[in-house]
C-alpha cells in the first residue's frame, strides 16, 4: 500500500502542474491574438480615447506579469472572470452550456465505443480475412475523413436528400419545450418526465452529430483494440490455455478479452476528452448550444476570458481522466506502481 499511496501522490502532483501549465500557455496564447478585445468591444465607431479608457477598464493597461497575478487569484478562488463579449460570469455561461456538450459527447461515446471495440476484437480473431480488411478500411476512413467536411456531407445526406435526421438547428425542434431540467440531458430528462414526444424529438437531433463524431473517434479505438487483442491471442499463455483444453468462450471473456483492455483504457480516456472540447467543428454544424459554441464564439472576438475558460476546463478534464487511468493502472497492475 505505501507504493500505492505514493504512487497516488505523485501523478497528483504532476497532474498540478499540468494544469497549472495549460493555465500559463492559454493565458499568453491569448494575448497573442492580433485583434485588440478593447477595441471590439469599444464598437467600429469609437476612438482612441475610449479604446484607452476601455483597456483601462479591462485591465489590458498592466503589464503581461501584472494580468496573469490578477487573473490566477481570481481562478484559484474559482472565478473564470466575466465575458467581455455578453458580461456574464464564464463559469456560469459554461455550466449552463456544458450539459448540452456531454449529452452529446456521451452519445458519440457510446456509439463509438460499440463499434470500435466490436470491430477491433473481430478483427484480431479473424486476422487477416475479409472480416480484418474491412475494420482497418472502416478505421482508415475513419481516420484520414475530415470532421467538418463529413458533417456537412451528413447534414446534406440525411437531412437534405433523405429526411432521415431533423433539421440541424439544436438540440430540440423550434417551438417545443425541453423537460423540466433534473441532470442537464435532454434525453434522460425526458425519460424521467414520461415525454416520449419530446425524447423522439431529441433523438432526431442527436443522432447524426453523434454518429459523425463516433465514426471519427472509433478509428483508433479500433487500431488499438485489435493491435491488443491479437498481442494476447498470441501470448504463450493462450496457446497453453488451449492445449490443455479451456474452451475458447472462457479463454476469450476470462483471459483474453481482460488482459487486452488495460491499453484500450488509455484509449477511451483520450478519446472522451477529444469529445468534450474537439467536437467545436461539429456544435457549428449543427448548431449544437455547447461549449464548443461557445468557445468558437469567444475566439473570433478575441473574448480573452471565455476563451481561458474554455480551455482550462478542457485540460481539468483530460488531465483528470489521464490521473483516473493511471491510479486504474496501479490497481489492476501492481508493477507501475513499482516502476
């Protein structure tokens, strides 16, 4: 256990400065931006004076060194600022936007996670037939497709020509009220208030941005999940399992299957991580009210603030999950900790 604890403690603190280093690069990559937020608030019409006097008031006055104090106080008291662009706290402007991000990062997970690994284990039990090749045709596609471009083709296919999805307008058609709000999900709020009207409604939305996402992330967890799998099929003790006559459905679900998954976990870890703060392109498709929206909108009119916010949530998430994984790691293989 002392190995364990001490483990723990130092991805913890690596996890730290992490974050903390994700803090200082979006602070000075912001200040980067070639547009001046005082003058895109001041308006097209102000002067130099009120420029002035709007950068006092935004504090863009102070030296670089000055700002970064100011601001990481303020965010270790667990305040993001306000948007210059709408002046409302970035906090809360991201938590009312952030269900709508999850709820779709989870259905594309999900759909992804499916595939991904149905594919890749078929692939590595019937390596090298037609079964393999077309996996690791799914999975190139997958891979070499470009997001904004497949969404578009999505939107034209299914909505345009087949009617198949609903119009590309949000989470919910014009005019039709969301359930009364419990966890933030459309559809699981739904599910809970008995509206099956409106939760029908909301799968016609979802459905298609979540499987365009879900075709682009189940690539590599189809790579890795087959290039595993196919690693613990030909490990000795397989083949010594089978000699002594372990029948092939217990060898595959008990040995296996369980061994394969400890390298797809870093995988899955990286792949929900990418859907909460890479599926920007596809909230702009689809007019999806999220995060990403949101973000996109903060970073054309240089909106410094939102755009940290942003940001920093992006990497809490991901370098939680990474810390997640690596304390999973520990408990499942006691030789990480030891290294």
């Amino acid at each position: 256990m002392p190995y364990l604890f001490r483990y723990i403690f130092r991805r913890f603190f690596l996890t730290l400065i992490a974050i903390f280093g994700v803090i200082v690069l979006a602070f000075l990559l912001t200040r980067l931006l070639p547009n001046n937020p005082a003058a895109l608030r001041a308006g097209p019409l102000a002067d130099e004076a009120i420029i002035k006097q709007y950068e006092k008031q935004m504090g863009l006055d102070q030296p670089l060194f000055v700002q970064f104090s100011t601001y990481f106080g303020q965010l270790v008291k667990g305040d993001l600022g306000e948007s210059w662009r709408t002046g409302q706290p970035v906090i809360e402007e991201l938590g009312i936007r952030i269900p709508a991000t999850l709820e779709l990062a989870l259905s594309a997970f999900f759909i992804a996670l499916v595939v991904g690994l149905t594919l890749g284990i078929l692939a590595a039990v019937y390596a090298d037939t037609w079964i393999d090749q077309a996996a690791r045709v799914f999975a190139t596609l997958g891979a070499s497709l470009a997001l904004f471009w497949l969404a578009l083709v999505g939107v034209y296919v299914f909505y345009y020509l087949l009617h198949w999805a609903a119009a590309p307008v949000g989470r919910l058609t014009i005019g039709l009220s969301a359930p009364p709000d419990v966890t933030g999900l459309i559809l699981i709020d739904s599910l809970i208030d008995g509206d099956f009207k409106t939760f029908k409604d909301g799968v016609s939305h979802i459905w298609l941005p979540a499987c365009t996402l879900a075709f682009i992330v189940s690539a590599p967890i189809i790579k890795i999940s087959r290039a595993a799998m196919k690693d613990v099929l030909n490990a000795d003790y397989i083949r010594t399992a089978r000699a002594i006559g372990v029948s092939s459905w217990e060898l595959f679900t008990k040995d296996a299957l369980m061994n394969a998954f400890i390298p797809i976990l870093t995988m899955l870890g990286i792949v929900f991580g990418y859907l909460m703060g890479g599926n920007l392109i596809v909230e702009q498709v689809f007019a999806w009210p999220g995060i990403g929206q949101y973000a996109w909108k903060a970073l054309i009119t240089n909106d410094f603030n939102a755009v940290q916010g942003f940001v920093i949530l992006i990497a809490f998430v991901y370098v939680s999950l990474n810390f997640l994984i690596d304390v999973t790691y520990a408990l499942v293989n006691p030789q990480i900790r030891l290294e």
